[in-house]
C-alpha cells in the first residue's frame, strides 16, 4: 500500500514538472533574447575593457578571488578542482551560488523532461556517499533527512544519512546503490561521467553475491534493520518493490536494470571530451532501444561554461549561464586581449578557447577548455567541448599530448580486455626519463607482454620528435604498469570519489605523487571513479544536484 501512495504522489510531482517545463522554456528564451543586453552589463560590472588581460590561475587569479570572499565574508566557501593535471585551484563559492548551481541542474532536468516525454521523473544520481572538499559535496552536503517528497522525487538524497552511510561501511556503496534503486525504482539515472554508471553494472556483474547482499539480508529480516533505515525504505519504497527484492535475493546470476529498477528510461551524462570509451561501454548496459542518452551540459568547478537548450529533442549547448560574460579565442591563438572575440563573433566549424568572467573572483580568466562551435542556435554558438588546450607532457621538447595518446589508445583497446589506459610520465633517480604506459584493471592475461613496446611504436608514428629523441637514447622506453582502480585513484585522486578524473595524459611525474594510505571505505573499487575528463560539476560532477 505504501509504494502505491508513493507513487500516485510520483506521478502528481511528475505532471507538475513537465508543466513547470514549459514555463522554464519560456524563461530561457526570454534570457536568450536578453542576452547581448545582458552581457554589456555584466562586462561594464566587472570592468572589463579591451586591454584587459586574459588570465590563467595564478597569483593574480588566487589574490582576486581572495579579495571576493572577503566581502563574502562568513558565507564564503571554497570547492577544490581535482588537481589532475597540477595543484588543486580553490574556488569561491557562496550560498548564494550554490542555490544558482543547483537551480540550474533542476532547470535543465525539468526542461529534459519536457522535451523528451518523461513521465517517471524520479531521479536517481550516482553521488558520493562521503564528504570532501569538491563542489560535489558542497552541493549535496546536507545535515539531516530531506524532507518526505524530496525524497520521493530524489530517492539519492538519503544517501548522506547516518544510516545509511552505515550500510555503506557494512555492505559497500554498490550494494546500497542496488537497494534504494530496488525499492525506489526512479525513472532517470544521473552521473556527471558516464563511467561511474558503467562501473556500476560491471562490479554487479562480477561480484553479484557481495552486491546483491544488503537486497538478499532485507528480503529475508528486513525487522533486524535500524529504526531509520526501514523508515527511509518505507519513503522510497514503490509498487512492485516486494516483487523485485525477491527476484534479486533468489537470483545466483546479476539481474538487469530493466527488471530491478523496470521505470528507468533515460540517463544523463557528460559525453564531451575524452569519454567516448566509456559512453560505447555503457551503452552496452543502457541499450538505446530502451534507454535515452540527454547529454549533460558542459562545467567545471570554474563557472558552469554552456547551458541546455533543447530544440526538437535534440539537445544544444549554448554560453548563456547567470552572471557570467563569455568570451573566446581561436584556438592557437595567444592569449592577448586584441584576440578576444565575443560569442556573436564564432563561427561553424571553428574551435575556440573559453574565457570567462563573474563576480567570485575570475576576470577573464582562461578556462583552458576547447569547444567546436557546431552550429549558430538563436543567434548563439552551439558549443561541443572537445578537450584541455594545453594536455601534454614533454622531458626534452617532445611535447606528448592527450590527442595523441587518445589515438594510439584506440589501437591498443582492440587486444585489451575490459580496463582503462593512460600515460604518466616518470622520472627515476638513477634511470632515464621516459612514460609509463598504466592498464587499470584486474584482468590478468598474457597481452601485457608487448603493450607497452607496441604503444612506443604508435607514440613515434604521431610525434616525430619522441621517436627523435628515443633514437637518441635521450628518453628510454615506455614501460607497464597494471594497477586496480583504487591504487591508482589513491595515488592520483585529490578528493577520491567526487572529484577524480580519468585522463588520458597526467602531467605529473609517477615519482612525484606518492601512493596514498589506503582510504578507510570498503570496497572500493572502479565504480566509486568518475573516469573523464571534467567534473562538472561538473553537476554538477557538475555536479550533481537534488
């Protein structure tokens, strides 16, 4: 009786939502029609003129920033960047930004669902269930249980309680993940990288028994559970939930997504940059017959850099967020302000820098992101993020970039089992500098052999001057290293779950990151990784948002 209530309730929130939609779709086209006004403004507020210089982090960018939260005072906070590529960057943020963020996450996902007829419009996101310093947590910290229809519209916002962050240390974060969404059966899944999805349904896969233990232990004494952790089940719980609890505890083989949570239809991911593998390799778990694939849009920690438009279910990306000027410079070009061009100024086919601006500290500061503009939509680019401007890696001037690399991964995928590959570059004490070519995975086989030897074979292909330079013995050979997901994430992850970020190319020596004690969380493994190129935040990994 109380999965139906719940669920009449579902639908009622449901409607409410696609009917908010059409009020949210007139609202952005209104800010799209204000948004060269808009952005004169904004440029006149932060005082920015045509000699004005562009910016990356730095000094000046840190002393700016300070300078904001000063006059923010108590009700500044700060997020980290991931530190993938160098030294964390600290951000402002305050409450009021933070309710910006969020609102923008639940603007985008109302229109969604609107565009794309959603009727099941329960969210499940695939957040952290700890807390640390990325935006992520700043945005889903919350003190205590969210209310009872917050609940119902965002079964994942439980997932900070007490209880059930004891359930994690119990039974491990996938094991609680396939119970809520077990009992709550929501009907969009979110992840900022589509990798955390993905690693998801592979470790039920290849650990059922430990996964499916928490659904096996509730179907049989759900009454030996805390008082809080039945109450909880009992808000999210949905029709049908007794049925599906027992197909799972009875099962010795995993079961699909499409009989443990049979509402679910569509899933939001970032898709830009890097993560083409992982978006094939879920693909293979959310089949497109069934399953809709809505594009995140694009954000760093920086600033949310495109907003959503979607236009005859295909979805858009345009530089329209709140408060902040965007300004671009092709790409190869220098970072001087006589290059700065203004969004009206893109054109099709065309890559180009972001350059951002607002009131938390950054004044044209350079993003570093690449975006194509795909196409001009309302007077305004269309913008498909494409890659870091400056990813690569060079001892003796051999430059080695992400680009590459990507290439050359393509290649050695076709002989790999199921794992990810990347590239960091060591310098040992008493050997020559070279690049270790790191498999992360637990597969063992024999293809290891010549992986590394075939992949410096394919890196001098690309790049004339490594293969120059380990002619000349000036470099030394590209060796292997296999690791699981939870050493390399400890080595290289500046806030583990939330905020790591699977790169193609590191640009921080092997040697000059040491490996981190383990962390005290249990099973640990790919699917606590969001294996990509950004966090959006984004979001919103990018994070996400309730």
């Amino acid at each position: 009786m109380t999965g139906l209530v719940n669920d009449a309730l579902r639908y009622v929130i449901a409607w409410a939502i696609r009917l908010l939609g059409v009020v949210l779709d007139i609202r952005q086209r209104l800010r799209i029609l204000r948004y060269a006004a808009n952005q004169r403004r904004l440029r006149r507020k932060y005082r920015i003129h045509r000699d004005t210089p562009v910016l990356s982090y730095g000094p000046r960018v840190v002393e700016a920033i300070r300078h904001a939260s000063a006059h923010a005072a108590r009700h500044a906070q700060f997020a980290l960047t991931s530190g993938s590529t160098g030294e964390p960057k600290k951000l402002l943020y305050t409450k009021r930004r933070l309710r910006k963020l969020k609102f923008t996450f639940s603007d985008m996902f109302i229109r969604a669902c609107r565009a794309y007829g959603l009727h099941r419009t329960s969210l499940y996101v695939f957040s952290s269930f700890h807390r640390d310093s990325s935006l992520t947590s700043l945005l889903l910290n919350e003190a205590k249980l969210p209310s009872y229809f917050s609940t119902l519209q965002a079964p994942y916002r439980v997932q900070q309680h007490d209880s059930i962050r004891a359930l994690v240390s119990q039974y491990g974060a996938t094991a609680v993940r396939l119970w809520i969404l077990t009992i709550a059966n929501p009907g969009v899944l979110y992840a900022t990288n589509p990798s955390t999805i993905s690693s998801f349904f592979d470790e039920l896969k290849t650990n059922w028994s430990t996964c499916s233990k928490l659904v096996n232990d509730w179907h049989s004494h759900p009454q030996r559970f805390d008082r809080a952790v039945r109450k909880i089940a009992r808000r999210l719980d949905s029709r049908g939930s007794s049925e599906r609890v027992r197909l799972i505890a009875t099962s010795p083989a995993p079961v699909p997504l499409k009989h443990f949570a049979p509402a679910a239809r569509a899933y939001i991911c970032w898709t830009g940059g890097y993560v083409k593998p992982f978006l094939d390799r879920l693909a293979n778990h959310l089949p497109a017959s069934r399953y809709r694939l809505i594009p995140m849009y694009s954000m760093s920690t920086e600033t949310v850099e495109t907003e959503t438009v979607f236009r005859n279910r295909l979805a858009h990306f345009l530089p329209v967020a709140s408060g902040v000027v965007y300004e671009f410079i092709k790409a190869g070009a220098d970072d001087d302000p006589e290059n700065v061009l203004q969004p009206s100024q893109l054109k099709p086919g065309e890559t180009y820098a972001m350059v951002v601006s607002d009131g938390y500290g950054l004044r044209r500061y350079q993003t570093g992101d690449l975006f194509a503009c795909r196409h001009i939509v309302r007077g305004l680019p269309d913008l498909a993020f494409l890659r870091r401007r400056a990813l690569e890696y060079s001892f003796a001037g051999e430059k080695v970039t992400a680009e590459q690399l990507t290439e050359v991964f393509e290649t050695l995928r076709e002989v790999l089992p199921d794992g990810f590959l990347t590239c960091v570059p060591s310098l040992p004490l008493h050997d020559l500098p070279h690049y270790k070519l790191v498999f992360i995975s637990d597969s063992k086989g024999p293809f290891v052999t010549n992986l590394a030897r075939h992949c410096d074979e394919l890196l001098g292909a690309l790049n004339c001057e490594y293969k120059h330079k380990r002619a000349n013995g000036i470099l030394g050979p590209m060796t292997f290293i296999q690791t699981g997901a939870a050493e390399f994430a400890q080595r290289f992850g500046a806030t583990w779950e939330t905020q790591f970020k699977f790169l193609p190319l590191y640009q921080r020596t092997w040697e000059s990151v040491e490996p981190r004690p383990p962390i005290d969380v249990p099973h640990l493994n790919a699917s606590h990784l969001n294996l990509s190129h950004k966090n959006t935040a984004q979001p919103i990994q990018t994070t996400s948002l309730q």
